[in-house]
C-alpha cells in the first residue's frame, strides 16, 4: 500500500502560504487587503477554479516572504500538525515506507515538519524556492513537476508505480486529479480542518480525521474506534453546550428541540450510539428494540421514570441523568408558588390584567410559621425544607426510607400524618410506578380543609380530577402544578388540562427545572459523564449499571465485558486470559442483581483470538476494548 498525503491543510490546519503571507506581511501598510487577497487566489486554486501555477505565481509576488520568515513558519507549522496525524504517530512510524508527502507547498517548510513525525526528506516530493543574495524569495524552481498545472498527475506519472494499491489523502482539487488520472484506487477528502463541498463531491469518500482512514484499512490507530463514527441524537433542545461538549469529543450531532413520539423514534434510532433526552421521551423497549448501536443514553434531568431501565440494563445500554443540576430551580419555584397561592395572587392578578382591583386581606397570608408537609425527602424535598424554614415555616416531612431530618423539620411516620398536618403539602417523590395517583380523592379528604397543594414531582403522582374537584368545592384552597398526566410534547401542540380555569391554581408548562443556569449545569454534567464511559469504561453515576470509577489507562488494552449476572463468568473470563498469557495490569468488577462489569487492563502485547473468545463467553451483553 502507498498512501499519498497532501500538506495544507491536511497534514496541517493551516496553508503553509497563507500562514507565511500572514508572518511577513506583518509590517506591511496594506496588510489586510493582502492578506485577504492571498487567501482568497489560495481557495481559487483549491478549488480548481484557477491554474495551479498562477495561483502560485500571484502569491508569492502578493507575500515576498524572507528566509527568516520561512524559519518562523515552520515553528508555527510544527505546532499546527492536525490532531488526528499527531495523535496517530504509531502508524507513521510503523507505515513510514508506504508513505509519500506529495504537496505544490515548499520544501523548505515541509520537511522539517514532517519530519515531527519521522518522514524523511526523501518521502517529501514539494516545491522549492529560489532567494537572492539577501534572502527574499525571488521565484520558485520550475523543474519541478509540482510547479505547474496537474503537478501531482505528473509527478506520479514519472515514477515507476508499485503493484499495490494507492490512496491519495488531501483537502484540494489537485488531490483529486491523481484519481482522476488514474493514479490511485482512491482519493480521499479530508475534512478535519476545511470542508469544501467541491471537493468532497470529487471523493470516494470524506475523512473526518485520519482515524477514519486507519480504521478502513485496518491499520494501527491511537483509538479503539473513530469517534466521528459515533453518531449522537440531542432531542427536547438540550442546552448548545451539550452539542459543543459533544462535537469537540469528535461525534456527529444531531440536534432537535423536540421530543420524538414512538414511532418516530425508531426509525431514528437504529444508527445512534448516544441519545439525549428530557423528560418527555418515551424510551420504550418497543423503541429500545430498533437501537443496534446505543451504548448510551443521557437523561439531561432528573426522572429517569420514562426510560426502561431494566431493558437498557439486560442490553448493556448505560443510562446517566443529572441528580442535583436543576433541583435549586425547582425548589426556588416551589417556595414562589407557595408565597402566590397563599396571597391568592393568581385571581388578583388575572382580575388587575383585566381592570379590576381587587385589594383586600381576606384569606391572604404569609406563609411565616405554616406548617409545610414535604412528601419525598430526596434532593429536592431536603434543599426546600432547609429553604422554607429560612423563611420561617414549620417544615415535617415523610419519605419511605429513613432520612436525616435537616435543621428542625420532623418526620412524619405515614402520608396520613402528614396530611393530617400540612397547610401546604408539596410532592417531591420520583416517578416510580407506584407512586400513581398517590394523592386521590382519599388522600385529599384527609388534608386539612383550605390547605394548598403543589405538584412539581411527576404528572401522574396526582388525580388531577380529584384535584379539580377539590378546588371547585373549595376543599383546597389552591394549587400549583408543573407536571401532568399528558403533557405536549412540543411548544406547537395544544395543551388540555382539566385543572384550567380554576380559581387560585397556577399552571406552568414543566418549567421546575427549566432555568438558564440548571440547562446549562445540565448541559455539561450529562456530556461529561457519557464521555468518561466510552472513553476510559467508568460508570460512576450511571443509573442502571454497576458504578465503577476507574482510573486512567497506563500503557495498556482496557477489556470491558458486560455479561448476566450467572456464577462463574469472572473465571472463565480470567481462563482465557491465563490461555492467551495476557499479562493482566489491573482488574475491576462489580455486579448488580442482573448484569457484572468487569474491567481489565492488559499490556498491549496480546493474541488477537483473545478478543474472540472474550466475546463468544456465553451470557456476554456486551464486550468493548479501549486503548
Ligand atoms: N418539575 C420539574 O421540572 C422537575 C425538575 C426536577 C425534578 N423533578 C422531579 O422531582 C422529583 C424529585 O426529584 P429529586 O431529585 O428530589 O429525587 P430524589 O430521588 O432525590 O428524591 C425522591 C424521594 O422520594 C422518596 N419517595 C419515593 N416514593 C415515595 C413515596 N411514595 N412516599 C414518600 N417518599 C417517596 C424517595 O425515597 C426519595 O427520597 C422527581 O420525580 C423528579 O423527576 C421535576
Ligand atoms: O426530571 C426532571 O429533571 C424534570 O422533570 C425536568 O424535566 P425536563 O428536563 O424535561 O424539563
């Protein structure tokens, strides 16, 4: 095999010409004009909108760069390498008989660059300048094929050509050419520093990076697989951040600001290695079953209720969530919601809107000294509790596991207790099917009369026409609720609740968690997680499978095997390492009641049949190897 790789823009991130025009037109009075100008006759010949040689010939007179220029240049070039070839140095080291850097750039910046990587000036077929007595450029050698018009084509067409097969790997149209002549079995567009659309349609096939490349071909490659390869689907407008935290890891992202319905879903999941959603999305097995490549989902928020957990854990699928970004937004509405309803605000304020006063003190109250009876003690119910005695209320709480009461409130032993006691009863449970119409007509006929009651837990928690028809007798004296039974699943559809219309009821759109600052905290805590799993295998934090933090790989093959949880797999695992006398590094396990992860560092040196015989252990989910 011969790989031909280009220079600009490909081996670097830059143009080398348009780099040196910038260095020695420093000084000059005409500098951004020239500059542009340059840049502009670069993309021209780029796109093979104008001949090679004129290009050249226009710039250069544009740039008149001086040796010391050049010396510049190539410091700058050295820290511009393109991270893909930079981070694949094994594979230039290992290939660096099969490859040629064959470039219309100049020798005189390329080979000590290159050379970074252990090209030698003999694999190097570029320009050279000519410079006067003083060291200016004066012109270029134009016995040099890579001088003028089809270089690239003529170059090749003088060698005497190798039987195997040849790969051109660049970003422009003179790359192409030497397909086009017949030269190559391939050309390649690469596309980790410029896109030009021109070119790609030219291409057998766009790189990404050059991981795309090694991983066609088989050769050796710094990552396991090409992340550009990983396709992220981001639905119910999770926050930008999260599509930059994602784009920058090298992923395709794909970003929708709705959430999907089932059968939209599965057609859309078949490809995707990462799906981020919010609430909204139903992650049924029916979809989950469409899913061929999901190694991970990202709840980006709290609920995970409307996941299948116990699906996505027999498939080894990890789902992580954010367990605390948004619970200081939904405490802070919660505690504003009690303040409105106890003031009776939403009447006043819709009777004001529409010109009429309505001052007086009748049934308005501060809510110093109530009694507030928080249902679910977890994140939430213990940071409102801490909140709503700061501000003077008498806080009882009741959890079905024990919790350590903060401050002063109190633990109630049941529901009914507390009901019994609450002027204003607040639900922070989680959505686990049980919790279904946990407060029912029964349970409101046991609160005191006139209490108020807030929902920003999970819709179904609450019969909602229980509810209504407690307000409407007056039983309860208001309510706030942010979560429903049937919510839209975007800003286009109608909303339907029977709760609309009611006096002294606020209605909010699931908006407890939905702050600037708990999207954005969101947006970096979910990414970050997901990351940390594909890259180094760490579960910590994932909802569903056994929480593992682990350390760096040193020098090493991370082999991740995820199997049903059944006696004897750990030794048969270590029975074909002991086999194949892999030298193990360091070994990890944990297991839940379904599934066991086991982690091992091998040194580098290993029978590939390994790898096979890890994968066909009957009972394995799922089987990744890091390096
Ligand atoms: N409205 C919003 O935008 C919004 C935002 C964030 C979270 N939430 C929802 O708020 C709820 C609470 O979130 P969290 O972070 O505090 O969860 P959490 O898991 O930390 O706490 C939930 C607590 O509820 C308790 N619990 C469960 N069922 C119970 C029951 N029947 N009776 C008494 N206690 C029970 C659990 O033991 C746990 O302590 C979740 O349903 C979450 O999805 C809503
Ligand atoms: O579970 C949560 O965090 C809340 O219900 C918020 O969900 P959302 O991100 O869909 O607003």
């Amino acid at each position: 095999m011969l790989v031909i790789i280009d220079f600009d823009s490909t081996f670097t991130r830059v143009e080398g010409l348009d780099l040196l025009a910038e260095i020695a037109l420093q000084e000059h009075p005409a500098r951004e004009e020239r500059l542009q100008l340059v840049r502009r006759i670069t993309e021209l010949g780029m796109n093979g909108e104008l001949s090679f040689s004129a290009s050249l010939k226009e710039r250069l007179s544009l740039i008149r760069p001086h040796r010391r220029h050049i010396e510049r240049l190539v410091e700058r070039l050295k820290e511009e390498i393109s991270p893909s070839f930079r981070r694949n140095e094994r594979f230039f080291q290992e290939y660096a008989a099969n490859i040629r850097i064959i470039s219309s750039g100049f020798r005189e910046f390329i080979e000590p660059v290159v050379a970074m990587l252990g090209i030698a000036p003999e694999q190097v077929f570029a320009n050279r300048f000519l410079f006067d007595s003083e060291g200016y450029v004066i012109g270029y050698d134009e016995s040099i094929p890579l001088a003028h018009d089809q270089g690239k084509v003529k170059l090749l067409q003088s060698w005497q050509l190798p039987d195997e097969e040849i790969y051109v790997i660049g970003d422009g149209y003179t790359d192409y050419e030497i397909k086009a002549a017949g030269l190559a079995n391939a050309f390649y567009a690469f596309a980790e520093n410029v896109h030009r659309q021109k070119v790609f349609s030219y291409a057998d096939a766009v790189l990404p990076s050059l991981d795309e490349f090694l991983y066609r071909h088989k050769l050796p490659m710094r990552f396991s697989y090409p992340k550009n390869r990983i396709k992220v689907l981001l639905l119910e407008g999770v926050h930008p951040v999260a599509v930059k935290i994602f784009q920058e890891e090298g992923y395709q992202v794909e970003h929708l600001t709705t959430a999907l319905d089932e059968e939209e879903l599965k057609q859309r999941i078949g490809e995707v290695s990462i799906l981020g959603i919010r609430s909204k999305t139903q992650l049924t097995d029916r979809v989950l079953a469409h899913a061929k490549r999901l190694i991970a989902v990202g709840a980006f928020c709290i609920g995970t209720n409307q996941i299948d957990l116990d699906y996505c854990t027999k498939r080894g699928i990890a789902v992580f969530n954010a367990p605390y970004s948004n619970t200081r937004s939904v405490v802070e509405l919660a505690i504003g919601e009690m303040i409105m309803l106890m003031r009776g605000i939403p009447d006043k304020n819709k009777a004001a809107h529409a010109g009429r006063w309505m001052k007086s003190a009748k049934n308005s109250h501060e809510i110093r000294g109530k009694k507030l009876g928080i249902v679910g003690y977890g994140n939430i119910g213990a940071q409102l509790s801490v909140l709503a005695e700061a501000l003077g209320m008498e806080v009882y709480f009741f959890d079905i596991v024990d919790k350590l009461p903060l401050g002063n409130s109190k633990a109630c032993s049941s529901l009914d207790e507390l009901l019994a006691i609450a002027d204003v009863v607040s639900l922070h449970v989680d959505g686990r099917p049980e919790n279904r119409n946990m407060i029912d007509a029964a349970a409101i006929a046991k609160m005191k009369d006139g209490a108020i009651l807030l929902n920003l837990s999970r819709g179904f928690v609450v019969d909602v026409n229980a509810l209504a028809d407690a307000i409407r007798s007056g039983k309860l004296r208001g309510a706030a609720v942010d979560v429903f039974p049937e919510e839209p699943k975007s800003n286009e559809e109608p909303f339907e609740s029977v709760l609309q219309g009611l006096p002294n009821v606020i209605l909010t759109p699931h908006i407890g968690g939905s702050t600037q600052e708990a999207q954005e905290n969101i947006g970096n805590f979910v990414p970050a997680k997901i990351i940390d799993y594909i890259n180094r295998g760490t579960t910590y934090g994932s909802v569903n499978l056994p929480n593992l933090q682990l350390p760096a790989q040193q020098q090493a093959h991370r082999l991740l095997h995820i199997h049903h949880n059944v006696p004897g797999i750990l030794a048969q695992i270590n029975s074909l390492l002991a086999k194949h006398e892999a030298n193990i590094l360091g070994q990890y396990l944990k297991t839940n009641e379904q599934i066991g992860y086991v982690i091992t560092d091998i040194d580098k040196d290993y029978n590939q049949a390994l790898i096979n015989e890890l994968k066909s252990i009957p009972q394995t989910i799922r089987f990744r190897v890091l390096y």
